[in-house]
C-alpha cells in the first residue's frame, strides 16, 4: 500500500473544505427546490381528488338549447 505524503493529506484537506463550503451553499437552494414541489404534488393529488365530484353549478353560457338543429345553427336561450 502506498503511503500519502503530508503534502497529499493537505490537498485532501483543502479539496474536503471546498466540498463542504459548496455544500452548504447548495443546501438552501435544494430545500427551495423541496419545497416547491412538495406544494405541486399536494395540488395535483387535491385536484386528482376534487376530479371525482359531481359538478353542481353550471355556468348558464355553457348551456345548449334544445331547440338546436343540426347544422348548429340553432339559437341559444340565455338567461338575462
């Protein structure tokens, strides 16, 4: 096995206090980055969810008559 040298161990030492400075400096931006999507997975999983009711209200535009041809040309009755 080959022996380090001081001057080797040194190196190591400066290389690990660069690895740790910059992890620290990381360390905030991924725990944003955490969070973010913490919140983008709860509202797709409160959407998944609300998927699954019955619509109560309709807007009245969205309404079709009845009275409708086929072509479509048919007049729409909107409330006032």
């Amino acid at each position: 096995m080959q022996r380090l040298s001081p001057r080797d161990g040194r190196r190591l030492e400066l290389l690990m206090r660069r690895l740790d400075r910059a992890a620290g400096e990381i360390n905030p931006i991924l725990i944003v980055l955490v969070v973010g999507l913490l919140i983008l997975n709860a509202i797709r999983i409160v959407s998944l969810g609300l998927s699954s009711f019955p619509i109560t209200r309709v807007n009245p535009d969205c309404l079709m008559s009845s009275t409708s041809t086929v072509g479509g040309g048919g007049a729409v009755d909107r409330p006032m």
